[in-house]
C-alpha cells in the first residue's frame, strides 16, 4: 500500500513538474530585437550631394537604442530626422520615388511623400519621448558632412506617448521609414516646393530615406 502511495505522489509530482516546465516555456521573453534601415539619396540634385547612412533599432527589454549615421548631407547645419507611418495603422509605409513628384518640380518635398510614406511621427532628437517633429536638438553634420546619433530611451515610455498621440497605434518598427531633412537655408527653391505651417521649406525638405527592417531577434 505505501509503494502504491509512493508511486501515485511521485507520479503527481511529475504531472506538476511537466506542467510547470510547459507553462515557462510558453512565457514570453526579453529577447533583443534589432531593426535597420538603409538610407539613401533624395533630391540629390538639389542638395548637390548624395546624402545616405543606416539607421538601427536595438530593443533589449525596456531599453530602446536608436542609432543614425549619415554622409554625404549638407554641412554645418542640423538636419531633422524622423520615422513616418501611416497614423491608422493601415498601411506599410514605403520611400518615395520620382514618381511621387506630383506637381513634376523635380523635388520631393515633405508634403508629396505622404501617400506613400505617411506622417512624421517619432522624432531622433534629444527626447524622442517627447515626440516633437521640430526642435533644435537634432543632430549637427560637420564640415564633413557627416553625423552621428545615439540615444537610448525607455521602450515602454516611447509606446506610451505613440499610442497617446497616435490612438490606438503600435510602434510597429517595420511597417516605418526613416527620413533625414534638410538644406541651406541659402538654397533657392522654386514657389511649387510646399513646407508645413510657418517652417521654411528648406528645413524639411528630404533628403535621404530608408526602410525599416527587421534583421534579428
């Protein structure tokens, strides 16, 4: 009778053991996830140079790492840099191309891109939190024209003030583009070339674009 006891508890525990290892294993985990996106030229022409660079998405459970490295931009000026989507979540946002030049200036400029690419969302400035399309704390390009980005936020303060402002929406990384801005303020463009509300159309004018894909996890 104690062997037949024995034999049921240990059995049991087995059971609890299997079941316990099942459910842990079911348990989503922190793993890190990397995305990147490849920038390159627009309106090549009109900056007089090829502005291209990478930019990378490094999530490791509630840290976000947002690197951007540029070359071949204007220089000695600081140049805006955002993801755009789509604010409905509906769309996967792509790079314009010629053919997005609706009014055939020969310029992409902000307000054409959005059909195919969607709206500035989250900024790469000082405080991405913040969520602040323009500021003065954007990265500088050197003489060089080059420049390096780097900042680290929290993951779940970024998703909260996304879905704040974009109700209802993910981040969504993959389905985004990454577009840098900017020219001289010195460049004459034609009066076709739009801007958004009072800013100059030379400080938003795109300059590089690129995809946002998702490389490891």
């Amino acid at each position: 009778m104690r062997r037949q006891k024995d034999s049921l508890v240990a059995t049991a525990l087995a059971g609890l053991l299997v079941g316990f290892v099942g459910i842990s294993a079911a348990q989503p985990t922190n793993q890190d996830v990397t995305y990147k996106a490849e920038l390159a030229p627009l309106n090549a022409k009109t900056t007089g140079s090829d502005a291209s660079g990478e930019a990378t998405f490094m999530i490791s459970g509630d840290r976000l790492t947002i690197r951007v490295t540029a070359k071949g931009v204007p220089p000695n000026m600081e140049h805006l840099q955002h993801f755009h989507g789509f604010a409905k979540g509906d769309r996967i946002s792509r790079c314009p191309t010629a053919g997005d030049d609706k009014n055939g200036d020969g310029i992409i400029d902000i307000v054409e891109p959005e059909s195919v690419a969607g709206t500035t969302m989250v900024p790469f400035d000082a405080d991405p939190v913040g969520m602040s399309a323009v500021n003065d704390t954007f990265p500088r390009a050197g003489a060089d024209g080059s420049f390096s980005y780097e900042k680290t936020v929290s993951l779940k303060a970024l998703e909260t003030a996304f879905t704040k402002k974009f109700s209802g929406q993910q981040l969504d990384l993959d389905r985004r583009v990454v577009f840098l801005h900017g020219i001289p303020a010195s460049t004459k463009l034609p009066a076709t070339v739009a801007s958004l509300d009072h800013i100059p159309a030379q400080v938003v004018l795109p300059i590089a674009c690129g995809a946002i894909k998702k490389i490891r996890d």
